[in-house]
C-alpha cells in the first residue's frame, strides 16, 4: 500500500476535504483507531488503512477476518452536523458508492444487501460499519469498509458465510490504491450531496442495485423477526417489506433470504 499513489488518484475535491492518509502494517482495528484519535481531540477530515486487523469489527458485535493481503481495511473519518438518527441511510450511500468504484474498476454484476454490504451472486465481496463519536454538539462519523481482496481457504472456512473476493471476480489484479482514491471520490460529493438533500436522491440507486427487492425476505432484528417480501427501501433508505399483516417499514436489522429461497439454490 503507497499513500502517494492513493493521492495520485485522488480528485481536486477529495485532496482538498481530506486530511491525513494513516497507514499501518498491523492494528487492532482502523475503526477503533480512529475513534481512539477522536476521543484524543483530533477533529476534521482523515484516512485510516491498514496491511492487516488484529481485531477487525464487523456490524452486529461480529468480527471481521483480516488477514494480511486479504483485503482492503480502510476507515475514513468526517465531521458533520447531522442529526445522528441519519447514520443508517448514510451507510446506504457509502454501500452506493463504494459500488460504483468498484464497477468503474470493472467490477461486473454487483449488488447491494440492505442496509450496507456489496455482494456478487449474493456472495459477501464487501462490508461497511458506521460507527459514530460525539463531543458536546461536535459529530465525527467513521465510515468503516471492508473490501475482501484475496481470501485465504482457511479464512473462508473460518467465516462461514458465503463471501467472494476480488481475486475470484476480475481477470487482472486489481489496484488497491486506484479503488480506494475512486472510493474517496465517489463517497464525500455523496455525502455532501446527502447533506443537503437527504437520502431521497439515492433512493433510485439503491432500488435498482437491491439484490433482494421483490424476493421474499426474513429480517431479523435482535430477536425480532421479520418475514415477508422485500419492496425495496423508501426515500429515508428504510426497508418496506410486504408481509402477511400489511406493509411494514424496518429501520434496523439484517437480511436473509427466506427458507424457500434457500432452498430454491440460494447459497446465503
Ligand atoms: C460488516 O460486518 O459487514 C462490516 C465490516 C466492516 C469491516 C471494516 S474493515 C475496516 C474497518 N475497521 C474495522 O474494524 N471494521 C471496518
């Protein structure tokens, strides 16, 4: 990983909103560091990468396997004078963007799994955790992403979903520092976008690359579950589901196919 060739590939724009790019061969977690930074009074704008994640986060308190070389672990850090009830909607666009970074590098037949995962055969290519810090009215969010570049078997095994990897999905290598400079591009105008307007202008997006919407769905939700068909999500990135009491809007939780689904030849 070279910082310079990440600039490189930066637009005017992102070189100008970004502070520092913070690389490391080995951390406990890009997130944690980030928040670490934050909680020490550092404000503004900045990147943390690393080779490899002792202790990676995943959403729902799982973890996430981040071996070194087997993926991209990036934490990108924000100010912002949001409400915080907008976080779930923003990790939306971060999913839309970090699509359209990946299919500009060439990446075919992707999508995305509400609220926030990019998926190819609704297999897991990669993952984002928002998490959020708050001092008096100052908000910073950190947008969490994981991109799965060239799995180990071992790890595969170890995680136990269906996931895939860029190794698997294009012919020629991919270069990690053009993705992640084509990630900063296309995420701070989104969110600068959302700022102003909300999620309403990416509601579209989301509908046309949900790998679920009119598939029949169970969402769980701690211990709340959910069965019925997906209708895609509303102007605020919730998620409407038609189910046998009438339409519901779920704000929070986690998709799985439905049992019929799975049996149909679905692998997740
Ligand atoms: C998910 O469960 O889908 C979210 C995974 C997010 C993983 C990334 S890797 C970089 C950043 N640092 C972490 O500890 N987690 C996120």
């Amino acid at each position: 990983m070279n910082k310079a060739f990440i600039e490189k590939h930066l637009s005017p724009g992102s070189r100008g909103d970004l502070g520092e790019i913070i690389l490391f061969e080995e951390i406990d977690s890009t997130n944690a560091e980030s928040l670490r930074l934050l909680k020490a009074g550092r404000t503004g704008s900045w990147i943390v990468l690393a080779q490899s994640q002792t202790a990676g986060r995943g959403r729902s308190g799982r973890s996430w396997s981040s071996y070194p070389g087997a993926g991209i672990y990036l934490s990108l850090v924000r100010r912002f004078t949001l409400a915080a009830d907008a976080l779930q909607s923003l990790s939306l666009v971060t999913a839309i963007s970090l699509h359209a970074a990946l299919t500009a590098l060439g990446v075919q037949n992707l999508q995305l799994k509400w609220p926030n995962d990019v998926l190819h055969e609704k297999r897991k290519l990669a993952g984002i955790l928002l998490e959020l810090h708050k001092m008096g009215s100052t908000l910073h969010i950190v947008f969490g992403v994981g991109i799965n570049l060239d799995l180990p078997e071992h790890a595969v095994k170890e995680i136990g979903r269906p996931v895939t990897d860029l190794n698997s999905l294009t012919a020629k290598a991919v270069d990690t520092e053009e993705l992640i400079a084509l990630f900063i591009n296309a995420l701070l105008p989104n969110v600068i976008h959302f700022e102003v307007a909300g999620f309403s202008p990416f509601q579209d997006d989301w509908n046309r690359l949900d790998c679920y919407i009119n598939h029949d769905i169970v969402i769980q939700n701690g211990s709340q579950r959910i069965i019925g068909k997906s209708l895609g999500v509303d102007s605020s990135g919730a998620q409407l589901m038609q189910t046998a009491t009438g339409r519901q809007t779920i704000i929070g939780g986690e998709i799985f196919p439905s049992l019929r689904e799975r049996v149909a030849g679905s692998p997740t």
